[in-house]
C-alpha cells in the first residue's frame, strides 16, 4: 500500500502572498499605463478568490475587459510571480523543509498539485531545491476541466495510490481529497477559510504538525 501526500502549493507550502502584491501592482501598473485602468489594485479581491484557477481570476478581476486584455495581464502577471520567485522575494511556509525530509524518511510519497501554471510551479520547485522530496509536481493546467479534484485523480491514477492524504488551504483541496477517497487536510493559513476547513477531516496551524496527524491517520 502506498501512502501518499499531495500538497496543495499556494498557501500551503509556498507563501503567496509575499509575492503576490508586488507582482499583481505591476499586472495592474501596466493596465493603467495603457490606460485600461484607474482604480486601485484589487488586490483584497484577489485574496478571497485565491487558489482558483487564473483564467478564473482574470475573469472575476477584469469582467469587463476582452479576454485579449486578460490574457495579455495574465501572461505578464506570471512573468512578474516567476521574476520574485527567482530573485528570491517569495518564501516557503516555515517547517516546509523540516516536514517533507521527515515524510519521506517515513515512507510516504510526496506530490504537488496545483492550481497554478507549469512555469510558476518550477520556479518555486528550482529555487527551494523541492524536488529533493517531490515525486512531481502536477498543474492544473494539465487537465482540461480546471477542476482540483480532476488533478488529484491524475495523481491518484498514475501513481496508483491507494491510500494518502490531500493537504491544502482551501475549499478545492478538501473537495478534491473526498471526491478521490483521500483524507482531507485543511491548512489554516493566510488563505484560509473558517467556513471550508470545517469540511476537512483534519486541521492543522502549521506543518509540523503533519509530523504527529499523519501517523494517527493513514492505516
């Protein structure tokens, strides 16, 4: 029986947000530079939106906007996440580098699965040296639903995983777990919800954590 752990990456084992305003004022700086915006960043909407796919970000961020603009932003937004990632003004949640040694000193197999894109997601994997750990990293982009639960079946299926855990912030990732017969466990981090991680088998405040939860629960 192989027991494994598919880590949600944003908010869970990458901490987004350190990143995240500085790249989405530059996305934004560009759109008013061209004159297609004048207010604010939206960048506390894009907090409550986060970890859903980015087609659905730009849709929610830039309704009235042609999807031209919004793939134009998109693109560009991404160029500006992988630029942070890669000078090093991002950072890993604490205890992530701690956590995935031990796990897989123990015997259990450990995946990414993501809602964000492959050249994001190797950014992030390259500079931490994550696949020291990480049996692969898996992206929504790789599916054609964008639907979370779809991308851990993947995982599930390739790798035959009988038996495991999803380990997230959000909503997707719960549901993702129980529609694949995976525990849940919810992440209670920056991004998190109270009303979603109520769904979740377990709950955690950090990751080390995971030290002690994981052996209790996988059987």
């Amino acid at each position: 029986m192989l027991n494994a752990i598919i880590f949600d990456m944003d908010g869970t084992l990458f901490q987004t947000n350190t990143i995240l305003e500085l790249s989405l004022e530059d996305a934004f700086q560009r759109l008013r530079d061209k004159n297609l915006w004048n207010e604010k960043t939206p960048i506390e909407k894009y907090r409550d939106i986060m970890g859903i796919p980015l087609p659905q970000v730009w849709e929610a961020l830039l309704p009235q906007h042609s999807k031209e603009v919004r793939a134009e932003t998109d693109a560009y937004f991404l160029e500006r996440l992988v630029g942070n990632i890669r000078n090093g003004k991002g950072a890993l949640y604490p205890y992530v580098t701690e956590i995935l040694p031990l796990l897989k000193e123990n015997g259990y197999s450990i995946f990414i699965a993501s809602n964000g894109l492959p050249t994001y997601l190797k950014a992030i994997v390259k500079y931490y040296t994550l696949d020291k750990w990480v049996t692969e990293t898996f992206s929504i982009a790789q599916i054609d639903t964008l639907d979370k639960a779809d991308l851990v079946k993947l995982v599930v299926d390739k790798y035959n995983i009988s038996s495991g855990a999803v380990v997230g912030d959000r909503l997707s990732d719960i549901q993702a777990a129980k529609a694949n017969d995976l525990l849940a466990i919810g992440c209670n981090f920056d991004f998190a919800k109270e009303k979603e991680l109520v769904q979740a088998d377990k709950v955690i405040d950090n990751l080390r954590e995971l030290h002690t939860v994981l052996p209790s629960i996988l059987k």
